[in-house]
C-alpha cells in the first residue's frame, strides 16, 4: 500500500510538473528506489547500533566460553567489531545520520514538500528506528548481529578517514572503553541472589524444581539451587577470615593429658565428645605435643589401660591467628595434618619440637580443623555430611 501510494502520489506530480504530458516511468522508481534504500541502509544502522553497542559484554564473553559451537562461533564475530567503541558508534551514526538526511530528498521528487517531510518523519521513526531497534534486540539479536559483522566491518574500512580522527578524539575526551569486565564480591554475590532468585520463580512457576534440583527445569546444568548459592556466598565472605574467627578457643578445646591412662572411664569421655582428634599437652596445658587420633583406640582395650605416651602422635600444623583462611586450607590440602594450633610463637612452637624440649612460655590461642574450615567455606548444614564422612573415614591424615 505505501509503495502504490508513493507510486500514485509520483505520477500525479510527474504529470502535474510536465502539464499533463506522457507519464515517465524512470521518474517515478528512481527516488521510490532511492527512498527505500535509504529508509534501509538508515534502519540497518539504527539497528545496528542498539543491537551491538548495547551487547551485555559479560554475557557475550560468557557465551563464548560456555555456550553452543554455533553460538560461540556468533559471539566471537561480533567481540571482534566491538573492541573499539568509538569508531564502531561514529561509524553506525555517520551512516544513520547520512540516510535519514538523504531521504526526504528521494520523497521530495515523489510528493510535495511538505508531505516529503511529515513522510520522512514518519518512515524513519517507525521503520528506521523503533522496528530494527525492537529487532536487533530482540531475542535473535546475536543471529542477526553475527551475519552483519561483514558488512559492518566493511563500513568500519571505508569510513576510516571520518571516524578514526572522531573516535580518536572520543577516546581522548571520555576515556577508551575497556570490554573485560570484572565484578567485586558484593556484586558478584549480588548476581549469584538474584540469579538464585529468578531460578526459585521459575521453578515454583512451573511446579517443579526443588532445593536440590538442577534449576527451574530440574535438569543438570540449570540454575543455582539454595544449597550452591550458600556455597558461593560462604567462600566470598572467607576471603576476609582468619583462623581466629573459625577456631575453637583453647579453653574450650578437649584436649587429654601425656600422662593420661586409657582406661575405660577415659575412653567413654573421649567417645562422648563426639572429636576424632585431641590436643595432646605434657606438663603445662599450653604445651602442645602432638596430637591423638581416636582410630587408634579402636582397637585399644580399656582393660589394658595403655598411656597416651605409648601411642605415637602426629604434630599438628601451626598458623598464626590472622592468616588466610584459604592459606590454611592449601595447608590442610598438603596432607600433612587435619588439625592446627593457632598461636603467635609459631616459630618458637616449631622450633621446640624440633629440639626435643618443652614448649613452655608458648601461648596457645585455639585449636582449628579441617572440619572448621569446611564448615565456614560451605555453610554448617552443608558441611554436617562432609563432616560426618571424615569422621567415619578415621582422617586421612
């Protein structure tokens, strides 16, 4: 309809201008061809430039690691135009910018001027800029993006001479755009709630999709349930924690004397404490010299009432009360013990082992374990299975 219309109102005014005379086809489809294409080239670059520079770089990058070949494929074309900003916006504005000028010249060889203008108004608005903006970002906005790279970088090359100085001195002006972009702890907690958020809607949405199930369609790979979500939460707020603030304060501890005998009545107060490890102190309860694993009464009989001094005991890893969390986590994942002593004089701790004499004057602040650890990184209702194999599996240490 509007080409018939265009058409008509073209020959009226081809007839009116030569007095009635003989109709001049070429007169007529050549501004209507040279209206269109401009109306095109215009709502292309329009299009182009909500659907590209609009381009969550985050999800593209994301794209391009962990998506479909053909996906990935798609994303990186399009990262590849978009590494410099500026000229790509110059570029895509120059073009916009020029066709949308040249149009109402087309339209004003086809109807009267004024006509020409309201008509060009009206055209570019709606098909030069609300329905190729509403489609390049749309959901296909990475199909349509990917096959237009070609034609954009063909732009980019021929209109190098303007852009480049324009987007040169952009740069310089407003700072050069970096694409990686990289998120602090806060947001990256704020992303994984919200991501934790829409998979809960999703799947109480749709009537499935548990606590524990894959996300909102319940299959592998799908969003975060509750349980993964706190997981994450718990290991971003550990990058400021210390041994201190997951420790068990040395008052508190179950430790048992070098001294002791094993006998029946120690045993069962041993069991009922529910630790597969206890301090092991000589003289002064602050010097520490080993430690004792419950597995190895298992095949102690009370009766036989054996001294701690008989068992051989393994020295527990030593760290100072304010460093990293994850240190002593690397440490515990070194195997060589499940339980550290949490005190200032490490070195002079150490050092005493090392020459065979008491540790005294040394002040223990607390006792930490793998178990602790385990529970801060992943959250204590989490950690309650874990911890329970580890108990059951005597340590492995």
């Amino acid at each position: 309809m509007l080409l018939g219309a265009l058409a008509g109102a073209g020959a009226q005014a081809d007839a009116g201008g030569h007095g009635g005379g003989e109709h001049e086809p070429a007169g007529v489809w050549g501004p209507l061809v040279g209206a269109l294409c401009m109306l095109l080239i215009g709502g292309t670059a329009a299009g182009l430039t909500i659907g590209l520079l609009s381009t969550d770089v985050t999800e593209l990058e994301l794209t391009m690691e962990s998506g479909p070949p053909d996906k990935r494929r798609k994303a990186r074309k399009i990262f590849g135009v978009l590494q410099d900003h500026h000229k790509l916006l110059v570029t895509l504005l120059l073009v916009n910018c020029a066709a949308n000028e040249a149009l109402p010249i087309f339209l004003d060889e086809l109807v009267p001027q004024v006509v020409a203008v309201l008509l060009s108004v009206t055209l570019v608005l709606l098909f030069g800029e609300i329905l190729p903006s509403a489609l390049f970002s749309g959901p296909r906005h990475l199909d349509l993006g990917a096959a237009m790279v070609p034609l954009v970088r063909g732009l980019l090359f021929v209109l190098t001479p303007i852009s480049w100085p324009i987007a040169k001195a952009l740069d310089k002006l407003l700072g050069h755009e970096e694409l990686n972009t990289r998120f602090d702890r806060h947001q990256m907690r704020t992303l994984v709630e919200l991501h934790r958020a829409r998979n809960q809607k999703a799947s109480h949405g749709g009537g499935g999709g548990g606590d524990d199930g894959g996300g909102a369609s319940g299959e592998p790979g799908g969003g975060l349930t509750d349980t993964e979500a706190q997981v994450i939460f718990s290991t971003l707020e550990a990058h400021n924690k210390t041994p201190r603030d997951v420790m068990t304060s040395f008052e508190r501890a179950k430790t048992i004397s070098h001294d002791a005998v094993l006998d029946e009545a120690e045993m069962v107060r041993l069991m009922r404490y529910g630790y597969s490890r206890f301090p092991v102190w000589k003289g002064d309860r602050h010097n520490i010299v080993g430690y004792l694993r419950l597995q190895k009464l298992l095949t102690v009989s009370p009766e036989d009432r054996r001294p701690v001094a008989s068992f051989a005991l393994r020295k527990p890893l030593v760290v100072h009360p304010l460093s990293g969390l994850f240190d002593l986590l690397r440490l515990f994942k070194s195997g060589k013990s499940h339980m550290a002593v949490v005190t200032k004089e490490g070195e002079e701790l150490q050092r005493a082992w090392r020459d065979g004499r008491p540790a005294f004057g040394v002040k223990v602040l607390g006792i930490v374990t793998l178990e602790d650890v385990i529970e801060e990184l992943i959250g204590e209702e989490s950690a309650l299975h874990r911890i329970a194999v580890l108990r059951h599996m005597g340590d492995a240490d």
